[in-house]
C-alpha cells in the first residue's frame, strides 16, 4: 500500500530546507503512520538527492507528522538549477512511499 491511502501531505522550503507535513486522512491510522512513516523512512525515500538529516515532530492532536528535511534543495532556490527548487513536489513524491498493508503489520 501507498502512503497516499492513508494520509495527504503539504510542503514547504527555506532556503536548502524542505518540510512536508503529512496528515491521516482517519485519525485512527496515527498510530500506524507514526511506527511506519519513520525519519529514517523518509530519508531512505530520497536518499538519491538529499544531503542532510531529517527531523520527525509528531502532532497526534492533528494526526500529523512534520518532516525538516536538511540539504534537501540543492542548495535552496537562488542557488538550485532544479526545475522544481521550492520542492513543492515533494509531499506527492512521499505519497509514493511504500508502507505495510496495515491488515498484515499487526
């Protein structure tokens, strides 16, 4: 399953950071995303291009985890030749993650 059935997703940047913001669609499934949407989940999901650590903040009373991803613009927008150098497509790109079917993970 992909992390896009259970939860939708916001990104924002300053400078070379990225955060994206993922939020469960049922606040049920907080608990799952948190055990499988882990930091170093989302740093293996864009180990190609990211140059930095990445940051987990939970907030349960919203359903959502905070992801700061450092080094993960080339550099920030004055400086990235990207075509997308704020990463707004980011938060569809970890939608993609692959996670556990939640019937199973148990």
């Amino acid at each position: 399953m992909r992390l896009r059935e259970l939860a939708h997703a916001r990104t924002g940047d300053k400078g070379d950071i990225s955060s994206i913001a993922v939020f469960a669609y049922d606040p049920g499934d907080f608990a799952f995303l948190a055990e499988h949407v882990t930091a170093a989940a989302v740093a293996a999901h864009f180990a190609e291009f990211l140059r930095g650590k990445v940051e987990r903040y939970e907030l349960p009373a919203l359903g959502a985890l905070n992801f700061v991803l450092h080094g993960a613009l080339g550099g920030g927008v004055t400086r990235s030749l990207a075509l997308d150098a704020h990463g707004k497509s980011l938060s569809a790109s970890l939608l993609e993650m692959e996670l556990p079917d939640p019937q199973q993970a148990d």
